[in-house]
C-alpha cells in the first residue's frame, strides 16, 4: 500500500482532469477489473452541475532578478486547484493578494482550491513569503479550463446475493498522503481481499470519484440501484496514520454499519466516534436525506483533525506502512463480521433436544456446562429478529465464539438463516 501510494504520490489531481485519469489506470493495474466512467462537463446531477476540466502544464513566479520563488514543478500545492491562465507582471503588494500560506506552520505549503469562482493563486510557506524582497514579479499559470469530462472508477465483485456493500473513497487532491492517497490505497487492498474470497454473500461495489462533485454524480446516475441493493456503506478517508482510529456515524447512527464499526473500534485504541455532525467528506452526499444509503466513514486520525492536514506535511513520512496496516486490518474486520452477521431462527418450538444430536452431555465437567449453556443461550435468541452480533453483545461473548456455535446448530438442522435484507433507513 505504501509503496502504491508513493508511486501515485507526484500526480497532480484535481476535480476533473488528466491527473485523475493517470490515478485511475495505475490503479486499474491492480484491479483489472475497475471500469472507467466519464461524464461531459455541464451534466446536471441534483442540484449541482458537473465543471469544466481544468489541466495544468506549469506555473511559477519570478522575483525581481528574474529567479523563480515559486515553481509548481516543485510541488503541485504551490498553485490554487482550478486556476485561471494568467502571464502577468505586477507589484509584490498585488501578489500578495493572490498568496496563501499558513502563520502558525511556517514551514507548510497550503492545500487551496477555487473550483466554482474564477481566479488564480500560488500557495507557499509562511517563510518564503515573509522572505519575497519588494519590487516586480511575474507571475505563469500555463493553464487550461474547458469543456471536458468529470471521470470515476466502479468496480463490481459478485457476491451470492444482489445485496450490497458499498466501499467509496476519492480521487481528486494532490501531493497529500493521508487525506487524499491512503483511502484508495487501502480500499484497492481491500478489493483484492474480497475478490480472494472463496465466498461472498454480499456484492461489493468500489468507487473511486473525486470529493463531493463525483459523489453527487456517482449517486445522480446510479441512485435507484444504490437504494435498492445498498445494505452496507463505508467512506475511507485519512485510513495512513498512526494516529486514533475513528469512525463517524451515519446520519441517524443506528444502522447495522453504525453498530458494527463501533464493535470494531471497542477492540482498538485510541477509538474515537464521530457524530454525523462533525462530517466533512462524502458521507455528506450518500446519506443525504432522498439517498439515505447507511454510509459511516471509517479513519485513523479524522481530516481536520492533524496538524499536517491539507498541507505538504501531509506526505509519505507521516503515512506510514504501520498506519496503512492499521487502517486496512480495521476495515477488512468490518467487512469480515459483515459476511459473518447472520440472523437465524431456531427450526424447533421450544427447547430442543441436543442429546440425541451429541450436543449435551450427561457428565458435566464446567468448561462443558459452560458450552451447552451458551449453545442454549443463542438457541434462544435465535429468533430471526437477532443478529449474531445482537446475541454477542447480549451474551457478552466474542463474536467468533457466537458464529462458531450457531454454525454447528445450523449443521445440525437446529438453525436455519433468514433473509434479512429489508433496506435500513
């Protein structure tokens, strides 16, 4: 993962635009299965409509000598996402209304953008700015802005049922590790995971768009199967770090996703839990009232949260190997208990007989009596209404102790699985 993301880690992306399509194709390498989408600039989805593509060549200020204080080819932060082309000479005191750097991180190079409002800007450390000596500069943006395509990868791994887990996650910052390259990294080595699987129950569907406009656009053009098929929905962001592992909630906070990522959180430290209030990335479109799909998003240090967020310190020294592992081992567990949350019903009325199946025994030593209680104990909270993970928190023992039990009931006829996939809400 880590040596993925260093390789897609110079890539100039942005909402729209080549960057994007070289992310995908790398990413189409490891997942020969991703499909590519693109959608004309000027389509309507909702409320918003999809902008014209922006693609930049070069851009850089020259100094008064002639020597350049800013070079894009330096770092693709040090120009403003979705600048217009400009080749202009103008005074320091002018230029300085059209540069961005941070005070309180003199050293940090800003992450800024201005996709709907036509401008242009360089963003540089607070101590090269306080450094520009007074006199006439240059500033280039060799720059273009027109009609294209807004473009998004989907990849669709059947499961044995039409039941879905949605995975999604982004594709349009630049040079930043964490909030941008460790959500697609982990969910690639995720897709191969499930892909591995000799068995699925559910249908996993990946999307990689950019932030919010490719949300909006993903969901306008698929909404009605989304609605349908959709049980399961996680958004990865910020997933590299070795930082807290956080999760913030759907919109209501109680779906089947909202419980199961707080059980894999209360096996992790420093957890922390989000409301939906505190939301910032594209669960704000897949929950939205009318998509309603049950998106929670799974992190290790939530965006906003670190110093280093949307800023040149959030490169490949800050997302680590430890802290990609950490991530993906959190959501393959999501996924896993997933797969594994089955509802059963008991097959009998009352109390079954589990002697004659070989299920009871008649000298009871205490580890024993402890195994033919809990059988019992699940046994009667298989009521179709309960899941597995139910009847774990309930009985206050490990979920893979619940599962291996109700599976040798299943096999033994006491146990049948119900079809649980009306849609939460």
């Amino acid at each position: 993962m880590h040596e993925l993301a260093t390789r897609l880690f110079p890539i100039c992306r942005s909402l729209t635009g080549e960057g994007v399509r070289e992310t995908l194709a790398i990413l189409q390498e490891h997942l020969p299965a991703l499909s590519l989408h693109e959608v004309p600039s000027g389509t309507a989805v909702f409320d918003w409509t999809v902008p014209d593509e922006w693609n930049i060549r070069a851009a850089y200020v020259e100094g008064p000598t002639g020597d350049r204080v800013i070079d894009f080819s330096d770092s693709n932060l040090h120009v403003v996402s979705y600048s217009m082309p400009i080749d202009i000479e103008l005074p320091l005191e002018e230029l300085q209304r059209h540069l961005h750097s941070i005070p309180e991180l003199p050293d940090a190079i800003p992450y800024v953008t201005s996709y709907y409002h036509p401008t242009w800007g360089f963003c540089l450390s607070n101590n090269v700015r306080n450094s520009l000596p007074a006199g006439t500069y240059r500033a280039v943006i060799d720059s273009t802005l027109a009609p294209g395509h807004l473009t998004y990868g989907e990849l669709i791994i059947p499961g044995e049922s039409t039941d879905e887990v949605f995975v999604s996650t982004y594709v349009c910052h630049p040079s930043m590790a964490n909030n941008e390259l460790s959500g697609p990294v982990v969910a690639v080595a995720l897709a191969q995971w499930v892909a591995s699987l000799p068995h699925r129950r559910y249908t996993y569907r990946f999307v990689f768009a950019p932030e919010t406009i490719g949300a909006l656009t993903y969901a306008s053009r698929n909404l009605s199967t989304l609605k349908l098929n959709v049980r399961h929905a996680i958004n990865l962001t910020c997933i590299g770090d070795d930082g807290d592992y956080s999760y913030l909630a759907s919109r209501l906070g109680n779906t089947e996703s909202d419980r199961i990522a707080r059980h894999v959180l209360s096996s992790r430290s420093p957890a922390v839990e989000y409301s939906f209030l505190e939301r910032g990335s594209d669960e704000r479109q897949y929950c939205a009232p009318g998509i309603d799909l049950p998106m929670i998003s799974l992190m290790r240090t939530k965006y906003a949260r670190f110093p280093e967020y949307h800023t040149s310190l959030d490169d490949l020294s800050f997302v680590t190997p430890t802290g990609l592992q950490g991530g993906y081992d959190m959501v393959r567990e999501f996924v896993r208990i997933v797969e594994s949350n089955i509802h059963f019903r008991t097959t009998v009325l009352g109390e079954p007989q589990l002697g004659r199946r070989g299920l009871y025994h008649t000298i009871l030593p205490r580890e024993i009596e402890d195994i033919v209680r809990l059988r019992t104990d699940v046994l009667a909270y298989s009521d179709g209404d309960h899941s597995l993970l139910d009847i774990s928190d309930l009985l206050k023992v490990p979920l893979e102790t619940v599962v291996e039990l109700a599976r040798e009931l299943a096999e033994h006829g006491l146990l049948q699985e119900q079809d649980c996939t009306v849609k939460e809400s």
